[in-house]
C-alpha cells in the first residue's frame, strides 16, 4: 500500500510494507524541484535514516530498474 500527499513544497509518497512478518518500516519518499529523500526509520538506531538524491540520479535509478548488468549512461536526445 502507499498514499500520496501534496505539500506546499513537496510530494511525499510513504510506502506501506503489507508483505509477510517481519515487516519493515515504512519508507517516506520526499519530491522536491531541486532534489528527493528517502527515509526510513531504523529502529537498530533509533533514528531515520535519509538519502538524497539530484533529479538525474532518480532518473538513472528508474531506468537501472528495468536494465540487465552493464555500465550505461543516459543522454539526452534533444538537439
């Protein structure tokens, strides 16, 4: 499961894990126009723990999802 809200300066899109025991935490992902963070609670530390990613880093890591082992590098086809 997952929701989407819309802030005044960001999407926040939290995933809900409905999967089997042991669950884990839930993982809030952050839109902003300059750059996104994933975070999760880590209950070993006892805090949330944060990435933050550049808009082309998101980019890339959508398009490695769907690509087999190998080294690549995306570029625009405009011009």
């Amino acid at each position: 499961m997952f929701t989407i809200e819309h802030e005044f300066d960001a999407t926040v899109i939290t995933l809900v894990d409905e999967g089997q025991a042991p669950l884990e935490e839930d993982v809030i992902v952050n839109s902003f126009a300059e750059c996104v963070t994933v975070e999760q609670y880590d209950p070993r530390r006892d805090a949330v723990v944060r990435i933050t990613l550049s808009p082309e880093q998101l980019r890339d890591l959508a398009a490695a999802l769907d690509l087999p082992e190998g080294v690549y590098q995306l570029r625009d086809e405009t011009g």
